[in-house]
C-alpha cells in the first residue's frame, strides 16, 4: 500500500532517492512481513509505477482539402508529421496506415438535421457513401475512411443525436472513431452537448478566432487557462485525446497564431503536464506547406514532460 505522507516516522527502515519526471513528493511504503529480497522486489515497482505517471507522447493531426494547391491526401499521410487528416469539409447533407476522418460542418455550408428522420438519413448516407456501406456514388471509392469529425458551428440542433447515430455504426470489425473541434470558449456553443455524451475519442480545440482564450502578444495565460477548463471539465473523452486547435501560418487565421519557438517554450511544456493531452492539430495542411509549421514542431509535440532536477523520495517501512 502507498500512501502520501507529510512527516517522518519512527519506524523508518531505509531512504532511498532516484531521479523523478514528477515534482518532489514523499511516499511512505508498508510492506508487513516480507523477506528482504521481497522488499526490493517491490520497491522497484512502486518507483517504475511512479516514473511513468504523466508521461505521454503527442501527436499532430491536420486538416486537409480546402486548397487545390496543397500536396495529395496520399503524400499528406506519407509525410510521417501527422497522426490523423481530416478531410475538410461536407458542407451539405440533409484503411490506410494513417487514419482519415471526414469532417462534417465547418463555416459555410447548410447543413442541419433537426429531426429523427434527418439524423437517419444523414447517418445512412455518410455509412454508404464514407464508411463501411455500398453506394454507386462513392467519391472516395471503395476507401473506407476511419471516423466522422465534427466542425459544427451553424446548428445546435445536430450534434448530440447525430454522435449518437453515428457512433452505433461501429461493429468489433471495425470502430468508427468520433471527434469534434469545438472553440476554446467554454462549453461550445454548438457542441457542449454532444461533447458530454462519451462517444467521442478525440478533440481538437481551436484557440484561434477567439481573443478571450488564446495566446496573444507572448502571454499563454488566457490559452492555458482554457486548456486546464476543457481537459479537467470533460471526462468522458479518452486518455490522450485533447488536442491544441493552432492556425499553421498567420494568414491561417484572424489571430491567435503562435510562432513556433513561443509555442515550444512557452505553451507545449504547460498544456503536456495534463494527462489527456493528445497533441497539437493544425488548420491546414496548405498552410503548413507554406511555412513548414509541423515540421518545426513534431519532434517538441512528440516529447512527454521531462523535469530531471526534481527528485522522488522512497521510503520503505515496517
């Protein structure tokens, strides 16, 4: 048993200090009746346990399509910088190694399904003509893509029943991931709802477009307050699965554009210390060809949390 302690005891044994990725803390370890070796045993567990706390790598997902003058999808996943591309956008309705979503909404466009039957029809044609289903209008082909992302910022009325319609498509063949890219105000306007659901196992938050919660002027407080707010306020979204919403270039967006140095120095260390951090997804992959912003960033997005000069202390007791 390990518990967190604040004073010394009588019945100290042995200390014993290792270096430690997490801040300084004292565990006291009772381990009754055990033979020497026994104790040894178990003590190196007890430490292995705790230097993995925290620790998780981070990936880059990108939105892809927008632009004629971008590279392929193909070269787009063989570029190794990216985890996940969302193809951009299906503005109207009424497997490879890297995973494809098809992202629904996004600023323009007319899309809305407010009633059981506009839910049904949507599903029904994003399963035959994106997913697993047959369609003789499939624009992808005989690709069948890996999840549905939602970029809905027109209707409150869709999200919530459509998450749910469309994450019953998944079958233990195949799952169909869900994520969403809701603005960094907190909750979302259109997607708050849905988000509280469970069903969605990635979300890319934007911090663009919205001055009350972005960087601005070399100052994170305002993008990591936000940060802590939707990563400590939604459970129900997998282990590693928030993401930093970022403009790749500065013309990407009205504001919120962070230069690469500032976001590796100032903004990865903080948002990394939260254990549902994900990575960093980018709008768009055009706009990273033209100033090379993931590769600037990958190898600091894929770097977990690491602070030597901190020390763990072990304490092992009768």
């Amino acid at each position: 048993m390990c518990a967190e302690h604040d004073t010394a005891q009588n019945s100290l044994r042995r200390e014993r200090f290792i270096r430690s990725p997490i801040p300084l803390t004292t565990f006291y370890v009772s381990f009754p009746a055990m033979e020497r070796s026994e104790i040894r045993t178990a003590s190196i567990t007890v430490v292995l346990a705790l230097l993995w706390s925290g620790a998780s790598e981070g990936s880059i997902s990108v939105y892809w399509g927008q632009n004629g003058n971008e590279a392929s999808l193909v070269d787009t996943c063989a570029s190794g910088n990216f985890a996940i591309v969302l193809l951009s956008f299906l503005i109207t309705f009424g497997d490879g190694q890297t995973p494809v979503f098809l992202s629904l909404g996004g600023a323009s466009g007319s899309y809305a399904a407010a009633t059981v039957d506009d839910t049904r029809n949507v599903t029904t044609y994003l399963w035959n003509n994106f997913l697993g289903g047959q369609s003789d209008s499939r624009p992808l082909g005989d690709a069948v893509l890996d999840g549905i992302d939602f970029d809905i910022v027109a209707t409150t009325d869709l999200s919530e029943n459509l998450a749910k319609a469309v994450s019953a498509l998944s079958t233990p063949d195949k799952k169909v991931y869900l994520s969403a890219a809701p603005e960094c105000p907190y909750p979302d306007a259109h997607l708050g709802n849905a988000l509280q659901t469970g069903l969605f196992d990635y979300v890319w938050i934007q911090f663009y477009n919205n001055p009350s919660c972005q960087y601005a002027d070399g100052d994170a407080s305002d993008l990591v307050n936000s940060w802590n707010q939707w990563t400590t306020s939604i459970t129900t979204v997998q282990t590693e699965g928030f993401f930093l919403g970022l403009p790749a270039s500065s013309a990407a967006a009205g504001s919120g554009f962070i230069p690469t140095d500032a976001l590796i120095t100032k903004v990865l260390p903080q948002v990394r210390a939260s254990p549902n951090y994900g990575g960093v997804m980018l709008w768009s992959k055009y706009y990273d060809e033209q100033t090379g912003y993931s590769s600037a960033i990958v190898e600091a997005v894929r770097q977990p949390n690491k602070l030597y000069a901190l020390y763990l202390k072990i304490i092992i007791i009768d």
